[in-house]
C-alpha cells in the first residue's frame, strides 16, 4: 500500500492538482487526499502547499522526492526484471517532445518499438519551449525526452538529427525550380508567419534578418501554414522535419545560407534510467540516429 502511496505522491507533483492525479490513476479524488494525508502523518512533515491554483511541494516535500521517485523507480525495475524472466516486457516510460517531432517521428517510432515490446507503455507530454523539456528531464517528470542541442549540463543527449529552416513555396513561384532560395528574398514576399510562442529558432531566425519579410497572415498551427501557401497566399519558413507531410502541393527550398538546429534524446545525468526507457533511447537512437 505504500507504494501506491509514492505514486499518489508523485503524480500529484507532477501534476500540481490531486483530482488530476486521481484521475490518471484511477482513484477517487478523496482516496489520492488521504494516501497523501496518511504520509504526512506517518512522516510528521507537511509535503504539500495546498491552494486555490492547485499543489506544489513544500520544502520538506522537496527534500523526500528524490528518495519516493527513486523507491518507485526500484519496484517498477524489480517487475520489469522479473517479467523480463518468464520473456515479457513491461513497463512505463515518460516521453517529453514537442510538435514536430510528436507529428514526425512519435508515431512511427511508437509503432515499430511496441511491435518488439508490446508490454511497455507510453506517456507523451509536448511542450514547445525546450527549456521546459529539459526542466521535466531533470525534475523526473519524463525519463527522456527530445531538445534542441546542446542541453543543458545536468543531462545527457544524444544527437540524433540536424533540421534545417527551409522556404516554403507554392508550387507555381517563380523560384519553386531554383536550387535555392536567396534570404534576402523574404523581404519581397507575402509572409505567412508561425506565432512567436511556438518556435524558438524561427523568431530568433526573422529577428536577426537586416530586412524582415512583411508579415501578411500569423497563425498556430504548421497545417494551416501549408494550407495557405498552397493556396498562393504567401510563403513561409519552416523546419525540414515537416518536409515529409507531402500531403500538400508545396515546394521546400533551402537557403543561400543554411539555418538549423541540432535535435537530441536526453535523459538526466545522475538518475539511474528504468530498463524499459533504456530499451527506448537505443531504439530512438537506432531509428534515427
């Protein structure tokens, strides 16, 4: 019952609300209240800082996590191990990625790693900020997860692929049968334009442009991006992971001069890392890689 107790824990930090993690879990709100009462008592510390906006750790809360994460992580390791005797593989791994590569890659890699593990389970959060990627890495909310490199110091990547930012044009633009498309260019283009909050390096690629384009259309979403330029609306900048989403009739054309990031796998340096997610970063790294 403790363990159960750990992961209620656990969940709840995660999470920052105890009807979420009850949700997830499959409890009643009040039984994850209580499990979380019960250690409060048994400890004699308050682990949790209750409000209207939800629950974080307290300072003493802090302290015991890493421990609680680790007593977790050793009894889902013993099962694995022992499930691992009699041929099966179980488990559950924490995935943090954002869009691209949840649209582009999650999918296929999924497919082709349950097929050899069956048994193993994922959990997928997406966020569009890496450093936040990295923050759940470090924190234990994921065991691995997909950044932009380099990484942060505390963890340990893996380069997988180097993604370029390429011009997206109509099919019928004067420069959709040229070898490349000259940056300058941009300027004398309609523009459509991803929001700022959702890519790092686009922004940082347009705000250092000595003539940014005119910015016709700003939109959140890549499909619509697409959708528009195919429609000779305007043309776009985007990274070559999406190249593959060959649905739509539009040219990708790399620049005059090559803008890109580095794309890893991380997990955390100093955590020991479950066998199942180790099964998973070596097929990551397999695939990809």
């Amino acid at each position: 019952m403790s363990l159960q107790k750990y992961a209620a824990l656990l969940k709840t930090v995660e999470l920052g609300s105890i009807s979420l993690a009850a949700e997830q879990m499959g409890y009643t709100q009040s039984a994850v209240s209580r499990m979380i009462l019960d250690l409060e008592k048994e400890w004699g510390v308050e682990l949790l800082y209750r409000s209207r906006a939800g629950v974080t750790a307290s300072s003493e809360g802090l302290r015991l996590l890493p421990l609680v994460r680790s007593i977790v992580a050793d009894c889902a390791e013993l099962e694995f191990t022992v499930n691992e005797l009699h041929g099966l593989h179980t488990g559950l791994i924490r995935v943090g990625t954002f869009t691209s590569v949840a649209n582009m890659w999650i999918p296929s890699l999924l497919v082709s790693f349950q097929k050899l593990y069956p048994g193993i389970e994922f959990t997928l959060m997406n966020s569009e900020n890496y450093s936040e990627i990295e923050d759940w890495i470090q924190h234990g909310q994921v065991d691995c997860g997909f950044v932009s490199l380099p990484a942060m110091t505390d963890l340990q990547a893996h380069f997988l692929k180097r993604d370029t930012l390429v011009a997206v044009l109509p099919p019928d633009h004067p420069l959709a049968g040229s070898s490349v498309f000259p940056i300058a260019r941009l300027q004398d283009e309609p523009f459509i334009k991803l929001k700022e909050d959702t890519d790092n390096e686009l922004s940082n690629f347009l705000a250092h442009l000595s003539s940014p384009p005119k910015v016709r259309y700003e939109v959140n979403s890549d499909h619509m991006i697409l959708s528009m330029v195919e429609s000779g609306l305007g043309i776009s900048v985007m990274h070559s992971l999406l190249a593959d989403m060959n649905r739509y009739r539009v040219v990708w054309k790399r620049f005059d001069l090559q803008q890109h990031r580095d794309i890893g796998i991380a997990t955390a340096r100093h955590a020991r890392l479950s066998s199942a997610a180790k099964l998973f970063v070596a097929h990551v790294r397999a695939q990809i890689g």
